[in-house]
C-alpha cells in the first residue's frame, strides 16, 4: 500500500487518555531479534488499529496488539489479498513459499483478526483496515480445527459483556509462543527447516463501570493435531517444556484461560499492567452454550449474542 508507512498502529491510550496500556516489553534477546523495520526506531511495524513485533529468526510475530472500537464496527467484505510488508525485508517473512509447500495443510492464522480491527469512522476506514490484516507478517500457520467459535470470539464477549456499557473499547495483545523445542515442519522451504508453534496466547484488556483496567488471559494449543495430521516431524512430546506441568491434561483445540503470570513465564514478555481477574494457577477449560435469545433470566448482551461462554472468569 502506497500509504503504508504512515500507518499509526496500535495507541497505547486507547481505552481511557489517563490509562496507559503499554504494549508488550520484550527481553533483551528479543529485541535483538526484532525485524528492521524501515522508517521506524523501535523496530514495530504498524498498520491500521494494530502494531506488530516481529521475530527475524522465525518469521513470525513476538506479539501484536490491537484495539477494537466496538461501537465503531463496519461489515465489509473480505479481501483474502495476502502479501508481504515491503517495509521489512522478505528473508524474515515467510509468505506463499510455506503456504503453499508441500504437506503444509495449515491454514494462515490471523493473530490480529480481520473483524478486531475492522471498525472507522466510514466504511472505507474500516475496509482499509481489515485489509491490512492480510499481511504475512500477521500469520502464523495453523491448524484449520484451530480457529474454533470461543478463541474466535473472546474478544466480542468481553467487549460487550463486561466492558462499561457505551464504552466498547478494549486492547488486544496475541501471538505464538515461540519456544527452542517448537517441532519442525516436514517440508523444508527455501533449504530452510521451520519450526512451527503449538501454543498461541491472548490476552485481553478492558475497563469496568469503576474505571479500573483489568486483564484476562488465555491459552490454546495445536500440537497434536499437526502430529497427528503429519504436518510436523515424529518428537517426544515435551509437556515438561510447559511450566509447572499444569497442561499435562491439555486438550489441543480447547481454549483455556490461565493467569497472566503463566503466559509471561511461556513468552518471556512483559505484559501490560492491569488488574489480573483470574490468579488460580490451574488452567481452566472454557466452553461456549448457546443461549435462548428469548431467555428470561439471560442479561440482554448475551442473550444478543445469542451464546455464553462457561468457566469464563470476568
């Protein structure tokens, strides 16, 4: 896009001008890991609603942070134009070279969603901005039983179930997690072995009728499902790699929401500070029951919704 660069990206005073939501802090290491970017100083690529870190070595994001203006959401139709940001060199992407290789029977998963973001003033802001979504750098392969209705909708719920009523305003930070023992996908591409993540992390912030900033966060895995779709090389499955052995029972494809100590100890990254809701170090399955719209005893937002998500700390 002609006008890339002055794209201004994720704002750290979105919800409230006195909140400050920082964006992730990444550890020295990281840092020096970051793609150049040109025409910035920290190395984050911007786009339209979102800001993105990205990892040279693997080709894919350390984070991306969003903001979704609930109140400010347009329907458009989708662009589906993948291609990669000119803005950072394209040894440190991966685009169709993997997409399309041999055996990559993944889908490219959208770490900021194309609905997150895809809010404006005008229906041409918000087209602008769900287009951006489609740059490779916002992907990371995926498994297609991956993108299941409660990763995909936390966002939503929270934004209209918690966050204060005409106010539907709430910071979005996502991405991989990007670990040494990740196993490798079976294709080489461009002589290069790629190792792919098992784990994606979310976490969402939000302001409550006290005006307070609180944080939830959440966990959801995959690496059974290349295994056993021999997407990725036959290893021992590492479980101990995970902290504490608390997922030894975890189910791939099932979302669960963990506190945020737990994703900080998986990512290495600094989190914003907000108030944690959910501290119990246990991992807890969320699981999504469709709600009667007609229902008495339902509150109006989910009733709208038309589904509610169980377990779900809030």
């Amino acid at each position: 896009m002609a006008n890339l660069k002055n794209y201004a990206g994720y704002s750290e005073t979105f919800i409230h001008p006195e909140l400050l939501v920082t964006i992730p802090q990444l550890q020295a290491e990281q840092q020096a890991d970051l793609a150049p970017v040109d025409g910035t100083t920290s190395n984050l690529a911007h786009y339209i609603n979102y800001s993105l870190a990205l990892s040279k070595t693997r080709g894919f994001p350390y984070f991306v942070a969003a903001n979704i203006d609930g109140g400010l959401f347009k329907k458009v139709s989708r662009s589906d134009n993948w291609r990669k940001d000119d803005r950072i060199d394209y040894a440190y992407q991966w685009g169709e070279e993997l997409y399309k290789a041999q055996k990559s029977d993944f889908d490219k998963g959208h770490m900021a969603k194309r609905e997150d973001v895809q809010w404006g003033k005008t229906v041409v802001e918000a087209r602008a901005a769900a287009d951006t979504t489609f740059y490779y750098t916002n992907a990371v392969p995926q498994h297609a039983k991956l993108n299941q209705q409660i990763w995909a909708e936390l966002e939503n719920y929270i934004l209209h179930t918690e966050s204060v009523p005409n106010n539907l305003q709430i910071s979005v930070f996502t991405g991989p997690v990007l670990r040494l023992t990740d196993p490798v996908f079976v294709t080489k591409v461009l002589d290069r072995e790629i190792q792919l993540p098992t784990l994606f992390w979310k976490v969402v912030v939000f302001m409550k009728e006290d005006q307070q900033l609180y944080r939830v966060g959440f966990l959801i895995g995959q690496e059974e499902l290349l295994r056993q779709a021999k997407i990725i090389k036959p290893q021992p499955i590492e479980k101990t790699a995970l902290p504490t052995d608390l997922f030894l029972d975890f189910e791939d494809a099932e979302t669960y929401q963990v506190n945020i100590a737990t994703i900080e100890q998986l990512t290495k990254l600094t989190l914003p500070i907000a108030q944690d809701v959910y501290q119990d170090t246990r991992p807890i399955k969320l699981v999504l029951e469709e709600v009667d719209v007609n229902a008495r005893f339902a509150p109006a937002a989910v009733a709208e919704l038309g589904y509610r998500i169980s377990n779900l700390v809030i």
